[in-house]
C-alpha cells in the first residue's frame, strides 16, 4: 500500500511539473490520494490495535500461564502428602496387624502352658 502511494505520488509531481494532466485528471488523482493516505492511516491503526490485542493476549497468556503452574505446584504439594499420609496409613496398619499377630501368639503360647501343665 505504502509502495502504490509513493508510486502515485510520484506520477502526480511529475504530472505537476510537466503539465500532463488537465484541471479534472488532477483533482482526481489529488482525491485518489487522499484516499490512499486515508487507506494507509486506516491500516495503521488497524495494525496497531492488532498490536495492541496481541500484546494483552501475551499478558493474559503469560498470567494464565503462572497461575497454571502455581496450581500445578499445590496439586503436586497435596499429592506428596497423600502419599505420606497413605504410606503412615500402611505403616500403622502393619503395626497393628503384627501387635495381634503378637497377641494371638502370646495367647497360643499361654494356652499350650496351661495345657502342659495340666498334663503334667
């Protein structure tokens, strides 16, 4: 767009100077480039604006992004802990299944006394 206008613009001095055009072709390229000049400011903001979304959408990403790897990091705390909590789970259940295992024995050993002694 930039080149169209330099282009035009070009033609239209040296149409100027040399005298090429009549009263109607110069308004007429005047208008035309007004409207390029038009076009060209238009697509400036466009661009812009674009820019601008663009650079929001990067801070909105980047933000998402952090908050992402902060919830990452508190599932990853609770899941260690889980796992600590299961495996003290487990280990008390151990313990307690050997205290019975311990008491059945205690008792099985206590009774084969008794009987023992009773046959003596």
């Amino acid at each position: 767009m930039q080149a169209e206008r330099t282009k035009w613009k070009d033609e239209y001095n040296a149409g100027l100077s040399g005298g090429a055009f009549s009263v109607q072709d110069l308004g007429l390229r005047k208008d035309h480039l007004k409207r390029l000049d038009t076009d060209l400011n238009d697509q400036k903001r466009a661009e812009l604006a674009q820019k601008r979304a663009v650079t929001k959408a990067e801070r909105i990403e980047e933000a998402a992004r952090v908050a992402f790897q902060e919830k990452a990091n508190e599932v990853k705390v609770h899941e260690d802990r889980k796992e600590r909590w299961l495996a003290d789970l487990k280990k008390e259940e151990l313990r307690r299944e050997q205290k019975e295992i311990e008491e059945i024995s205690t008792a099985m050993h206590e009774r084969r006394r008794r009987q023992d002694r009773e046959s003596e």
